[in-house]
C-alpha cells in the first residue's frame, strides 16, 4: 500500500510529469549479504492497492481531518486519469 501512495504521489507531482509510470519495484536489501528481497508491482496491482490506500486515507480522514470527500475524489480521479494514459 505504501509503495502504491508514492507511485501516486509521484502521478500526481507536476515535477515528474514528464516519468512514464506505470509499474513500481520494491528491493528490499540486507545489511548481513542476504539475498535481497524483490516485490514487482503491476498497473493492475498498483491499482488494488492504490484503493486500499484511498479507504485508509478516507478513514484517517474522517477521525482527524475535514474535506474527506475533495481530498479522495481528487486523487481518485488524478490517479485514474495517470492510469488511462499508459
């Protein structure tokens, strides 16, 4: 879930406008050699997890903020339209 709140944030950041996202890697390494660990995220599952993130979002929200409903349409609809373009 985080991982799909910064590939949103990064959608979403004019500054990087200019990136073609469309996939997130996640590589996890070991400070005793361990064999690192490597998570591949989809669009499909960055999508998943981008609604998991909007409801914790809307939750957290709603117990300590206002203007939930702005807040969540406008990065629901920012996010899909980054998605529509790939």
């Amino acid at each position: 879930v985080q991982l799909a709140a910064y590939f949103g944030a990064v959608c979403n950041d004019l500054n990087y406008k200019h990136l073609n996202v469309r996939d997130a890697l996640l590589v996890i390494a070991y400070t005793d050699g361990s064999k690192a660990d490597v998570f591949h995220l989809s669009t499909d599952k960055l999508r998943e997890h981008w609604a998991q993130w909007l409801i914790r979002l809307e939750q957290y929200v709603i117990k300590y903020g206002n203007d939930s409903e702005k807040i969540l349409k406008g990065g629901k609809r920012m996010f899909e339209e980054n998605l529509g373009n790939l």
